[in-house]
C-alpha cells in the first residue's frame, strides 16, 4: 500500500515511510501469531491485515493531528 507524502513538510516525509513500514511488520507479525494456533484461511488472512492496517492508521492520524 503506497500512503501519499506530498502534504507533510519535508522533514517528516523519510520518517513517515518508516513508521509505514513499522505498520506492515506489525500486521504481519499479528498475522504470524494468530496463523501459529490456527489454521487460518486466506480471508481470514485478509482481515486481521486490514484490522491491523486500520488500527495503524489510526495512530498515524492522530499523531498527524497532535504535531499540528
């Protein structure tokens, strides 16, 4: 999932690739733990990444919202 940066100033742009690439290691390692006591499907895949993509992006938002 690409996230647009061309609104954040300059500075904030290289740390924001990092804390998106801090929200796919944690969707996959929420993943990794539910798939290690389950046998889990592909939709069932699908949603704990959106859950986990979703709670992460709200993070993102509200951390957005306080700098302002």
């Amino acid at each position: 999932m690409y996230l647009p940066t061309e609104n954040l100033p300059e500075e904030l742009e290289d740390e924001s690739i990092l804390r998106i690439s801090d929200v796919y290691e944690d969707a996959l390692a929420a993943v990794s733990m539910y798939h290690e006591g389950k046998n889990l499907s592909y939709p069932e895949i699908v949603a704990v990444l959106t859950d986990e993509l979703a709670k992460a992006e709200q993070r993102l938002s509200r951390g957005s919202e306080e700098g302002q």
